[in-house]
C-alpha cells in the first residue's frame, strides 16, 4: 500500500483509519527551524507533485519567519502547479517544470496549506486570491470557494482547508467533524461529483493538520 506522511498531531481517529485501510503511516515530528504551531505539518517539507509522487525538501532550508517557511508549500493537482512563485525553492520549481505542469502564480505562499486538491482539474479553497489566479490563467480548473476560518489551528486564530487533509486513494479525507464547517453540504456534493469519496469524523473539530500526503 501506499506511505502516507501524516502529522504527530493528526487524531486517532484518522490516523487508525489509514491504518485499517492497510497504509504505512510516517507522522512527521516537530522541526526547530519553523514556528512550533506548523513544526511537524509534512506540506512544510513535502509537496505531492502528482498521484504517488512526493518531492522531499530539505528541512535545513526552511526558516522560521514568511517566507522562510513556505518555500515547498505549493500545491500541485497534478496538472497545475500554484504558489506564489518568488518564494518557491527552485529545486522545487525545476522539478514541476520537468513534469511539465502549468504553472500558476498566486499571491499566496501558503498555497497547499489553503487548496484541497480533489482531482487534477478541482480544488476547494477559501482564498479569492488563489480562485482569482486560477480562474485567469487556467479556465479550465474547476474551483470550489468556502467560506474562511471554521477550522482550528492551535497557535493561529484559523486554520486552512487544505491543511486539514488530502486525498488519499478514492477519498478525500478531512481530519475533524467537517459537517460542522458552513459549506459542508457544498465540499461533500463537489467532492462527490469527481466520483470520490469524502470522508471526516464527527468527533472532534476541524483541524488544520498540514495535509495529508499520500506517495506510492
């Protein structure tokens, strides 16, 4: 089965679900170099290029200030490459020019941590800066826009929807009671739509875990 990189943060519940679906789960420990509340989000480090391939960054190069810390949080839906390219690492950068995706500029550095990726053609975010951009440069990428905030963050005063989980084969996984976020009905039906599954627990609150990422 698949690795999937997860945060020591993440919930039980989610991360007994990997497990039962037989996944190798790798939980991402605490880094010194970034603020404490993201120190052990993989999307600091790691950026799902396309399905089952992950680009590792080097940890050493992060800082603890913006945008220090955001040089590989770009997301990639595996046909569209968004961040805010002055920031991202240009080992990065190389590497999603090789794969050939298109690249869109953002104003947002924390790209991957505000886009849930459901397929290569969708995503859902909060950020009208991020839906703006996209529906310029690629008209083709079909772009959920929910409401902002309704999602924890220890340390912030909000989280990001794309933090909150990934997708992991057939399903898009959140990490919280995503019935209790505002726009619950419009993500499930949108997610549902792409022929996949959603999935969240209702047992505890929609947290912003840096992702969850899935490499074969």
């Amino acid at each position: 089965m698949s690795k999937i990189y997860i945060s020591e943060l993440a919930s039980p519940q989610l991360t007994e679900y990997l497990k039962n679906q037989g996944h190798n789960i790798i939980l991402t420990r605490p880094l010194e170099n970034v603020a404490p509340a993201i120190s052990c989000h993989p999307d600091i480090t790691h950026c799902h290029l396309a399905a089952g391939i992950v680009f590792h960054g080097n940890p050493d190069k992060l800082g603890p200030d913006y945008p220090a810390d955001v040089i590989y949080n770009a997301c990639s839906t595996g046909k569209y490459f968004i961040h805010n390219l002055k920031y991202t690492a240009p080992e990065l950068l190389q590497e999603a020019e090789n794969m050939g995706l298109k690249m869109i500029h953002v104003p947002q550095g924390y790209a991957r941590c505000s886009i849930c990726v459901v397929d290569e053609d969708s995503i859902i975010t909060y950020d009208r800066g991020i839906a703006a951009a996209c529906a310029l440069r690629a008209q083709a990428l079909n772009v959920l826009l929910v409401s902002p905030g309704h999602i924890e963050l220890p340390g912030y005063a909000a989280g990001f929807i794309g933090g909150t989980g990934g997708r992991v084969g057939s399903a898009i996984l959140f990490n919280g009671d995503l019935s209790a976020h505002p726009d619950f009905e419009n993500i499930k039906e949108f997610i549902e739509s792409c022929g996949l599954e959603c999935v969240w627990f209702t047992d505890i609150p929609l947290t912003d875990i840096g992702s969850v990422i899935e490499e074969k």
